[in-house]
C-alpha cells in the first residue's frame, strides 16, 4: 500500500497541526503503522490459504475414520 504523504502532510496542516508536527506525524505513520496494515486483497489470500488447509484437513479426517471403521469391521468378524 503506498500513500501520498505530501497530501497527507498537507492535509495535517489543512487540519491545524504546524508542518514540523505534520512531517513528523507522516513519517511515524510511514514507519510504524502502514507496514502492519492489512489490504482486502490480503485478508482474500489468507482466507483462501486457510480454506484450503481446512479442506485437506477435513479431507484427511474423513479418510482416517474410513479407515478405522473398515478396518473395525474387519476384525470383528
């Protein structure tokens, strides 16, 4: 994610904080907050991610209690 931060920085200023204020403001928010911030588009890939994992976790569980119930019947015979 990119932001433009002249525009912010101006926007600040806009908003009543003096430039040094504004500038240092921008940069902390830079640095420290956008880095950590999540898109759309990456809450979709980790939702898909997980969707899949699940899928083959299930998928896995499914085939283990096929697996014990035939080989129950099996032996109790």
């Amino acid at each position: 994610m990119e932001i433009d931060t002249l525009a912010y920085t101006k926007e600040l200023e806009t908003g009543g904080i003096d430039r040094k204020t504004a500038e240092t403001l921008v940069i902390a928010f830079t640095k420290l907050i956008l880095p950590v911030l999540v898109t759309k588009a990456d809450l979709k890939h980790e939702l898909e991610r997980l969707e899949h994992r699940m899928t083959l976790r299930l998928g896995g569980l499914l085939v283990t209690g096929v697996g014990i119930i035939v080989a129950l019947q099996h032996f109790w015979k």
